[in-house]
DNA sequence: ATAATTGTTATACTATTAATATAACAGTTA
DNA sequence: TAACTGTTATATTAATAGTATAACAATTAT
C-alpha cells in the first residue's frame, strides 16, 4: 500500500490518507481481511505523526472500511465495505450539487461530466465480470 | 436571491454562500449583469458578518461569477462566467475521485452514479433548447 | 520471564482557519 | 451634508490540524 501525501495541499493529510485507503479497496488492491501497517508503522513509514494516521484509521473504522483489533491490529473489513444506505446517497448529492452547479456556469456539458465520471469508474474496474 | 444557511454545518458560511450564488447563477435565476445585495446589505439580510459575506464575494470575483465595481456594486458577471479550462477540469477530477471511490466500495453502480448526476443537471436546465 | 509491539488515551503546544466586532478611509450618490 | 459603496486594519474567540511526549494494558516474540 504506497501512500503519497502532497504536505502543500489544504486538504488535510488525514483525509488524503483516507482516500487512498478508501482508493485502495476500491480498487481491489486491498482486499478484505488483508492487513494494514499499525498506526506507529504507517506513521514511520510516510513520515507523520502517529495521531494523524490514528485519526485517519478511526474514521475508516466508524465508516465500515476497516476493523481494529486489539489484538490482530488493523484488517481491511473482511465482510467487505457497507452498502450506501439513504444517508449515503443524500451526502453524495449534497457533495456533487455545487460541482455541477460549477461546471453548468462554466459550460461543462452533462455528457462531458459523465465521461469523466466514466473514466474514473473504469480506473476501479478490475475483471470484475 | 434567498439564502439559506445551516450553522450547524461543518461547511464553513462563506462556503454556503457561495456555492447558493453559484447555484444561481447555474439556475439562471440570476442573470448576468443582475446586481447582488451589497456586503452589508447582504450580511445583515442573512444575520452574519460583513466580512464573511466580503470573503465569499471576493472567492467569487477571483473565480469569475461576479464583477465588483467600487460605484456600481456587485454584479453577476455581465460577459458570463469564463469557460472551464484544464485546471478547473483538473480540480473537478480531483475532487470526484474520493466520491467515485467510496461509491465504488460502497456498491453504487456507474449507472446508478451517473442517473443521479443526470438529475441533478435536469435542476439546471431550463428551456435551453 | 523479558522485551517489543499492539491499539488507546491523555496532555500540551503551535499554527491556521472561520467568524465576529469595531473602526476607519475614500469615493459615490441622494 | 448625509448616507452608502467597497476596502482595509486590528483584535478576539473558537475550532481544527498536526506534532510531541508519555503512559497503560494486552498481546506476541525471543
């Protein structure tokens, strides 16, 4: 699991932290039951501190992504990720909302976005047929 | 234009505001050359600081929606909001790929992704044929 | 049994951002 | 002259991001 933060970014490093894991499932690169790095070898590892890659890991663990051992440390959930439920589905709106609302203003055409969109959905595509 | 605020949201105010003025001006509910209510006028209309409205006015001269005249006031930018070019095609990437991500994990489908970005164009669309 | 490692918790500190509160300035308009 | 425009400056409060140590309890390896 190759993790590269961009320390420039506004986005805070705990988030781009999850992401990629988020990324990383996504894209069956992890799979369920596999393990991650403990919060003190992760933190080594990308250079921060041991809190920020804690904060990360309770996040992927309050959303479903992972599981926390005491003892066998931290596993990609093996029951898999949660399906989105209502809440899910009204927070990806809420999010997209003024992305498109943005791109309308600037003349990005709905069948622009979409390819974009589409592409992306086959960067996570992965023999899955 | 009617704002409407949530200050229990961890979207920060000027943040709010902008993206309902961006949402405007998507809607056509606010034309080009239309006027916005001045800093304080708006500030006092919708109960915050002056110099949080000033903050998200200035974001949206910056990014182009708006034009602000020290005589004349705030106006919708009378020549229309400047076309996306690759940084803003860059930035929209960005931005959806946690939210394809996490769809992907999650179980929602291209398809399903795709019908709700659909919908959420049809908001903006408006006798454009 | 000892040592090392696990997640977890607590405390403290710095820096940045969000939001508010006044206040003032310079130019325009009524 | 008075009221209003955007703009700038300064100060304060609260919250968040990130780091730095330190310790605890439980497990694992030597």
């Amino acid at each position: 699991m190759y993790i590269n933060l961009d320390f420039e970014s506004n986005e805070p490093i705990y988030t781009q932290l999850k992401h990629q894991v988020i990324a990383g499932i996504a894209r069956k690169e992890l799979a369920p039951g596999e393990g991650l790095p403990s919060v003190r070898a992760m933190a080594a590892d990308i250079g921060i501190n041991l809190h920020t890659v804690n904060k990360a890991y309770q996040q992927l663990k309050q959303e479903g992504f992972i599981l926390i051992h005491r003892q066998k440390g931290v596993v990609v959930n093996p029951d898999g990720v949660p399906q989105a439920d209502e809440s899910h589905r009204a927070r990806l709106e809420n999010t997209l909302h003024p992305l498109i609302a943005e791109s309308v203003c600037r003349g990005i055409s709905e069948e622009e976005f979409v390819k974009l969109c589409s592409k992306q959905f086959q960067e996570f595509a992965k023999e899955e047929k």
